[in-house]
C-alpha cells in the first residue's frame, strides 16, 4: 500500500484527528516537545496555530495602555516571533528583535503552508506534483525532463513542496528515503525564480529536516549539488566531507556528472526552524557577558576640536584610544584585504576541474596502500584535495604557483601511467581543459607555461 504523508497548515479547530497508517509530525511550537499519537494515528498539521497554545485562541489580544496579569511571565505562552530579551551589565533587560524572513511571516500569516506529497494517485497530490515537476524542469534546464518527471512520480519518492492558495506550488525538494540505511537521498530543490530571495529555500530545508527526523529513522542527506548550489547548500548544514562509509550509499544514489556529492548530518535535540532564535538568544548572552568585563559597548562622545570644523587629529591625544592599546600598525593590518587579488578566480578555476567529469583520478591522494609503489616512482605527489587545502591557507600568491601544482598532478600521473590508461587519458583530458578556461582570463600573464 502505498502511504500519503500529508504535511498541512491548518487552525487547531480545524483539526480532524481521524486513522491512518505512518508517523505522524508535529510542527514545532516553541517550549512544547513532540508528542507522538497513538499506533494507527496521525492527525493535520497545526502551522497557522503553531505560535499560541490552543485555549488561547479566541482571547481578545491585550492594548498596550493594560496592565499585565498576575501571572507569571514564565508560565505564559511565547510566540514564536518574540523578542529576545536579555540583561545588560547594569541589570536592566534590552530588548532584541528577532529578524524574520518573509517565509516566516507568510507562514505565519497562513499565505503560504508546506506539504510532504507523494504519488498516492489522489487529485490534490498529483496537482501538487506537477507543479513541482514544472518548477524542476524551468529550473533545472541541463536535467532531462522525462528524467525530473519519472523521478518527481515516482512512489518511492517523496516531495516536501511549498504551496500557496489554491495549490499554486512555488518550489520545494523531491528526496529518497533509505529508512534501512539512516540517510535520504536529495534528489531535486528548487525555487521558481519569481519568488527567490524571500528564505523560502532556507526554511523549506529547515521544515524538511525536522519532518524527516520526526518521522523517520534518518540523520543524514546526502546530495549532488552543482557549482550553483554548492553555496546554498553549505549554507544549510551541508559539507563536500562525506563521513557516512561508502558501502552504506554507494550504489544507491545517482551519480550525476559534474556534481560534487554533499553531506548534512542532523544534530540531534535541535529543531531547525528554531535555530535562528536559539543563536541570537546565545549571541547576546555572550555579549552580555563580554558587558561585564569590557568597555567595547560604550559610546564616548566626539572630540571637541570638532565643534570648529573636522581638522587632523593624533589618535593618541584621545584618551579613551590610548588605554585601548591602539597602535597605527594595527589600523594599517585590519585594512588589509583577507585574500590576495586572484583569491575568487583561482577558486573558480578549481571548483570547474573538482566537478569535471575527468577529474575523478585526481581527487584525492594516490592511496598507499592500494599502490603500493606509487610514492617510490612519484617523489613530489599532488592533487586536487591537496591543492584546495593549500587555496584555502592562501599559498598561491600568483597564478603561476597554482597552475605549477595543476601541472603536477597531470606529468606525475602520465609519468606513472601509460599513455594507453584511463588515467593518463583523464589526465590529458582535464588538463586541457584547464587551459581552456585559462585563456577566458586575459589578466593573467601565463606565457611561460
């Protein structure tokens, strides 16, 4: 039988609580943990309800100008949109906003409602699909389209989608579920391009992870992200370190060409869609104590020579700057820039050879153990790994130190390998490549090589 998980956004009285088979998922309402049903059990999904307790519903909200009950401020309930309040050194409390996306908001104001889909056949899941499969498809030109629509309509898939009345679906992400094995498989995430830059993909990630551990056996995603998606998902958790071993997803997931596979272990005992809250709430408890030992938060008054007009001041004539230890190398330090002129473009260039599709010999170090002469022929090893850690430390200065380790790994690998290899054939491959890309960069005075 072929189970529906239906994720909805709807009022507590608007509830049914009726039998049917699966786990049941509640959203997450602040200070309230999750209450699973009983066997055989699932009830809709409270979202626009999700900020207040039920038996307050239906009371009249409170003006300004009132006086607050006698009960107490912990026993009442917190909305999900308070402010954080935290203590100054002095004692008093300062309040701090919490910054919503428009996601929230919209959710919260019932415009828009998630939806874990998958094809039971029904009218409204098939509606739901579609428009995911049409998102996918504009948004994933490179992607065969019967490929997204086989996978979008597949039963062993499921898709989490973001929906708007009536069933006007604006993105969501179609992922595989290996409950056996702990991880899920993300095969598809997009956003329609009218309706970017609002944290949909954000907190559709942060709704999906706490949907799937609340459900399922599951801590891990495993994913295959493009150049472009490689941010976003670094963003959300996710990492090109994959610590799940090999025999547990090798085999399982697609393989897609010119994608680098991604990782995002869930933490455990956190709910991501109050991640947000939970690290301003830390932020300004450690300000609030850095208060209390520091003088950094207190703003002097400017200097009196500016009364007649701004004029060249010593910075050490200001008493306040002298006790700071300031010194002007430190101002000619922070001034610096944190990476040298070709940081981006070096990085570019790295991440195209990583993700192309001859670059698969190259990626790691030769293991030792499996060649077991490989480090008596090859006295100066390198790839692409390697070269990646030293972009990060900053050592390559110039282009002509990264394409010197570039051309490394391709004379070391033809050196050990016959012409006729796969190898040597990768290497030849992936180097002209390079060059090709090489030359799009007209600055770059590489004549030599």
């Amino acid at each position: 039988m072929v189970r529906k998980t239906t994720y909805t956004y709807t009022c507590w009285q608007e509830m049914p609580r009726r039998a049917r088979k699966g786990p049941s998922y509640t959203p997450l309402v602040p200070n309230r943990p999750l209450e699973p049903l009983a066997d055989g059990e699932t009830a809709a999904l409270p979202i626009k309800s999700t900020i207040m307790a039920p038996m307050i519903l239906d009371q009249p909200k409170r003006k300004a100008t009132d006086q607050l009950g006698s009960e107490s401020p912990s026993k009442r309930i917190k909305n999900s949109h308070s402010q954080t309040i935290t203590p100054e050194a002095d004692g008093k409390p300062r309040v701090v906003p919490f910054p919503e996306k428009p996601a929230v908001k919209e959710e919260r104001d019932g415009e828009i409602e998630f939806r874990v889909v998958n094809n039971d056949n029904t009218r409204e899941s098939l509606i739901i699909l579609t428009g995911l499969k049409c998102i996918f498809q504009k948004q994933l030109p490179k992607m065969p389209k019967d490929y997204i629509a086989r996978l979008v309509y597949d039963r062993t898939h499921l898709s989490m989608a973001i929906v708007k009345k009536p069933l006007e679906v604006v993105g969501g992400i179609t992922y595989r579920p290996f409950n056996s094995r702990g991880f899920a498989e993300i095969v598809f995430c997009a956003i329609s391009s009218d309706q970017q830059v609002k944290g949909y993909g954000a907190h559709l990630m942060s709704h999906l992870k706490d949907y799937v551990r609340a459900t399922s056996p599951i801590k891990h995603f495993l994913t295959y992200a493009d150049n472009y998606a490689i941010g976003y998902f670094k963003k959300q958790g996710f990492t090109k370190e994959i610590t799940l071993e090999k025999p547990l997803w090798m085999g399982y997931i697609k393989d897609y060409e010119g994608g680098t596979i991604m990782q995002c272990t869930m933490v455990p005992r956190i709910r991501y869609l109050e991640v947000g809250r939970m690290l301003l709430k830390q932020k300004e408890t450690v300000t609030a104590k850095i208060r209390a030992f520091s003088k950094s938060h207190i703003i002097h008054q400017p200097p009196r020579e500016w009364k007649n007009g701004l004029c060249e001041i010593d910075p050490m004539s200001i008493p306040a700057i002298k006790a700071s230890g300031w010194s002007p190398d430190m101002d000619e330090l922070a001034r610096q820039p944190r990476h040298g002129p070709n940081y981006n473009q070096l990085l570019h260039l790295l991440n195209d050879m990583q993700n192309h599709s001859s670059s698969w010999p190259f990626t790691q170090p030769v293991n030792r153990d499996e060649v077991a002469d490989y480090y008596e022929v090859i006295k100066e090893p390198m790839d692409l790994s390697t070269m990646e850690e030293k972009h990060e430390k900053d050592l390559y200065p110039t282009p002509e130190d990264f394409i010197r380790d570039a051309k490394l790994i391709f004379d070391n690998c033809r050196k050990y390998n016959n012409e006729t290899t796969p190898y040597a054939k990768s290497a030849n491959k992936l180097e002209k490549f390079m060059w090709s890309q090489i030359k799009l960069i007209p600055e770059w005075s590489v004549s030599s090589y």
